[in-house]
C-alpha cells in the first residue's frame, strides 16, 4: 500500500506539472461556460440554463482526465520508467489504481470551479453544489478509466488524438448543447447507452431534485467504470509479463 501511494504522489506531481492540466482541464471548460452564459443573456429565449449548462460543462471538464491519465501512462511506456518499476512487487491493480488515483482530486477540482464560475451566472448557492459534486465522481471514475485503457494500450503520439476524440464524443454526446431526447430515435438510444449523457444527467438531477433520476444515471457509469478498469488491468498485466 505504502508503495502504490508512493506511486500514485509521483503521477500526482507529473499531471501537476503539466500546464495542459490548467489550460484544457480548468480553463476551456470555464471559458465555455462564460461563453454560453453571455450569449445566453443576449437572446430572449433561454437556450443555456445555468442549472443544466453548469452541470454539463463540469462533467466536459472530466473528459480531459483522460487525457492526463493517458498521456502520462504512454510517456511512461515510452521510456525505461515503467521498466524499472516492474522490479517491484506491486501488482498490476496497484499500479493502474496509482495512476487513476490521483486523477479524482484533479477531477473534483475541475468540477468546484465550474460550478464556482457558474455562480456569477445565476446558479443558486445551496448544498446541492456538494451534491453534484459528489454526483459526478463515478463520471470521474469512467472517464478516468478510458485514460487508463487508452494509456496502456496506445503509443505516447497516439494517446493524444484519442483522447481528444474522446473529448469530442463527451461533448457531442453528453447532452451538454441539447437534451438527446429532443432528437429521439437511435441517437437518443445510443447517448443512454453510452455514459457521457449520464455523466451530466446526474448532476442536472441533483440540481432538479430528482433523486430517482440521480440513481438511473449513476448505475450505468458504475457499470461502465467497472469494464473499463477491468480492461486496463488485464492489458496492463499482459504487458508486464511481456516486458
């Protein structure tokens, strides 16, 4: 244990260092709030409403998680590091569990200033903004887990395009611009089955006060995080054994 923590400061540190942490993970997600909170005061029907757009943006901002956790993971691929640190005794859970770690006090971070930034747009004071932030940690758990995945099986120049697409994908798709209800049909059925709709649906829940529907979009990104964490440690052993 004392060594997985020992791993996981030192990728806390690595993710820290990185300015791409700051400007992509906090600052564009919060720039896209201002943004659409701007325009939303300058037209006369209500396209972004605070309460659905704060929760969507904070839930983008999760995305870039997995970028971090990817990129970090293929770079260390890339040198001789993970080499010398298969001469442990960890075991491969502990090593993915060390990465992935330090990513949800990141992704906490990015989602307290996203709903801070919200507040001087509208959104309401009140104990539901540690609700929904509680609400979004098994988004963070999944989106960690695809930088997990993508880390081990992708090369450092290939982990970056993925993950963006990713990135992409989680604002497409994760009912941030528009409620995929609206369009219906099998893109309505394809957003419900992946999880990024249900990574702002259970924040926007909160702020609603639906506890029913915080609960139908919290299981299926247990279910989604469970998978995906399983995969990456599979992989990641495989690759131990062959190194």
């Amino acid at each position: 244990m004392k060594r997985m923590l020992a791993f996981a400061l030192r990728v806390a540190k690595e993710t820290l260092r990185d300015p791409v942490t700051l400007i992509f993970g906090v600052g564009l997600p919060v720039a896209l709030l201002v943004l659409m909170s701007i325009i939303q005061r300058s037209v006369p029907v209500e396209i972004f409403a605070i309460s659905r757009l704060a929760p969507g943006m904070a839930a983008f901002s999760l995305a870039f998680t997995a970028m971090f956790a990817a990129i970090l993971i293929s770079k260390d691929k890339s040198t001789s590091f993970l080499l010398r640190v298969f001469a442990s005794p960890m075991r491969p859970w502990e090593y993915i569990l060390g990465y992935a770690l330090p990513m949800l006090p990141i992704g906490t971070m990015q989602c307290a200033v996203c709903f801070a930034a919200a507040l001087c747009f509208g959104l309401p004071f009140s104990g539901k903004l540690l609700l929904a932030v509680l609400a979004l940690l098994p988004a963070a758990a999944v989106y960690v887990s695809f930088g997990l995945l993508f880390g081990v099986l992708l090369t450092d120049k290939q982990a970056a395009p993925v993950s963006s697409i990713l990135v992409q994908c989680a604002a497409l798709l994760g009912g941030i611009w528009f409620d995929p209800v609206l369009i219906g049909g099998a893109f309505e059925t394809v957003c419900d089955v992946l999880p990024f709709v249900h990574a702002a649906g259970a924040a926007a829940a909160v702020f609603a006060g639906d506890g029913a529907a915080v609960i139908s979009h919290i299981l299926p990104l247990f279910g989604w995080t469970a998978v995906l964490f399983a995969a990456a440690v599979f992989l990641f052993r495989r690759k131990m054994r062959a190194d």
